[in-house]
C-alpha cells in the first residue's frame, strides 16, 4: 500500500494482471479512492452484472472503433483523474490462465502519457483459488503486490508498456513459483 500515489485528487492508472473474475471485485475494495474500470462495451450486455456496470460511472469502450474509442478513454480518463478516481485496466485485455502470459496492449500506458498521471503495476495470484472461466472457487491465498508509481511524462506508451510488463510479470513469478514453468537457468544442476 506504501507504493499508492497519497492525496485526495493524486492522479493514478492501475494496471492489473487480469487471472479471474476476483480481482475485478477485490480492486475497489483496496484502493483508497473510487475506481472506474475501462471495460469493453459487450459486458454491459451480460444480465445484472453488466447493467448495473453501465450504470456506473466507468469508461466502455467499442473496441471495433479502435481509434474513437481510445479518444473516448482520454477525454473520460482526463475528467475521472481530476476528480481523484483512478483508472482501472487489464493490459492484457482479458482473463489469463494461471502460469501463462497474455499479450500487453499499451491502451492504459497511452492513456497515462496522455493524462501524465502514473501507473501502478499490479500483480495478482487470484487463479491460485478462482481460476480463469471456473465456477468453483477453491480456498487460499490471493497474493497481491503493488509496484511502485513509474511516472508517464516524456516517455512514449510502448516503453512504458514494456517496463509494466517487466515488472507484472516478474513479480507473478516470485509470488507464484510453481505456476511457471522453470527456464534452464532455474533446474538444479545434475549429479
């Protein structure tokens, strides 16, 4: 929690592993400000979850009209911001299955050089107990690791997107070793 940006109107883009349904609810939860989560337009469609998704105030975006919809995450993004609610993404655009990487999409670090506001990476091991697509939630624990703010001005979207996914994914295999498959480097050696 030491890592969250402090101050009431203290601008900030959370940017999460996304493994399971769980973090979307645990998220609010933690934070110290109200969150509004970017989302893609079709969740609204989804019978009581999604209405009442709608009714909030929260960016859903047509992922079809790639470059208005990115201009509406700006415009939408610049007025929570100064209102002290941060945005909320998952770079990888969808639930991940534990032990696996998605491909990062610069969408929430395009966003903060547009705003200037910071992100924070996050990692998350929700899978260990709600796995990606599963009904059945299993007892445990959900680690969760806040990284440090990395500020946005004068850095382009890409290398910053490239240094949250470092760091996220980093992170998810010190917090979840055994999900990961070990590299050369990692095996005991022989005898």
């Amino acid at each position: 929690m030491e890592n969250l940006p402090q101050g009431k109107t203290s601008p900030g883009i959370l940017l999460v592993k996304h493994q399971s349904t769980f973090e979307t609810f645990l998220m609010p939860t933690l934070m110290p400000h109200p969150l509004a989560y970017v989302f893609k337009r079709e969740l609204i469609y989804i019978p009581f979850f999604g209405w009442a998704m709608g009714r909030m105030d929260m960016i859903h975006i047509d992922r079809r009209l790639r470059a208005q919809a990115f201009n509406k995450v700006v415009e939408q993004g610049k007025r929570l911001l100064a209102q002290g609610i941060w945005v909320i993404m998952f770079p990888e655009g969808t639930r991940i299955p534990r032990g696996e990487q998605g491909q990062y999409k610069s969408g929430g670090t395009r966003l903060a050089v547009a705003t200037g506001a910071p992100v924070i990476p996050i990692a998350v091991t929700s899978a260990k107990c709600w796995p990606r697509k599963a009904f059945i939630k299993r007892p445990g624990i959900v680690d969760v690791s806040i990284g440090k703010p990395i500020p946005s001005e004068g850095r382009s979207a890409d290398e910053l997107m490239r240094e949250v996914e470092t760091w996220i994914e980093l992170e998810m295999r010190r917090l979840d070793p055994d999900a990961y498959p070990k590299t050369p480097c990692e095996h005991p050696p022989l005898v």
